[in-house]
C-alpha cells in the first residue's frame, strides 16, 4: 500500500463511497486519506479498483434515491418549484417540457432556390420569406 500509516482506510474506502453517494473527494474525507492516494490505490491494485468503480455505482443509485425521496417530500409539501421541476423532467411524454421559441430574420435575398430547399431540408421546416422595406 502506498500508505503505510492506513492500512485500513483502503478497506474502507468502498462503504464510504457508497455513503458519499460515490463522491470520491467525500469518501476520502471521511476516511481521512487524499484523494491522491485514493487514485494512487487505483492504479496499483486492480482489484481495489473494480471494488470501487461498484461502490461509485452504488453510491450514485444511492444518491439519487435521496434526491428524489427529498423532491417528493418537497412535492408533497406544495413547493411549487419542485413540482415544475417534476413535470418538466419526467412528464415529458405528457407534454411538460420546456420550448424555447425564437425568431430570427436572415437577409436571405441572395440565395437562389436550391440554397434555401437545403435549408429548409436541414431544419425541417419551412422559410417564411417577406420583404422587409429599408425605410422604416
């Protein structure tokens, strides 16, 4: 171990980072070790990696449990934020999704007609074409 004084942080390194919700910076500061001779570990014993890509999976499941057991507690609590956070990423097939819309005006005088089926091909879309009038 590269280590030597800690012998038993690298046992403990995987449970940590199941608990940090596979943050390696957290994990480490729990066990009390750099994330340098974390990452040192990693590159010297296989095994102790493969331990901990699993853990970092495990942790991050984890995380992500709390995070949405902590959106519905809010949810339930009538925050409304949360709630346009809810629909907006998981009720998209419902028609919660945010649209941006924008309009924008290209002189396009000078493109001839196979230029702007290209476009249009490329964009799916139709070009409206106006006359804009200069003297505005």
């Amino acid at each position: 171990m590269s280590n030597p004084g800690k012998p038993d942080a690298i046992k403990k390194i995987p449970e940590a980072l199941k608990e940090s919700f596979g943050i390696v910076t957290e994990a480490c500061r729990k066990i009390g070790v750099s994330t340098e001779t974390y990452y040192d570990w990693c590159k010297r014993f296989p095994e102790f990696k493969a331990e901990c890509i699993r853990a970092r999976e495990l942790g991050e499941q984890r995380g992500g449990d709390f995070v949405e057991n902590s959106l519905y507690k809010k949810i339930t609590e009538g925050d409304t934020s949360c709630t346009i956070f809810y629909a907006k990423t998981k009720l998209k097939n419902r028609g919660y999704q945010e649209r941006i819309v924008t309009h924008n005006t290209f002189d396009l005088g000078d493109l001839s007609d196979d230029e702007l089926d290209l476009i249009e091909n490329s964009i799916g879309r139709t070009i409206k074409i106006e006359e804009v009038n200069d003297n505005s």
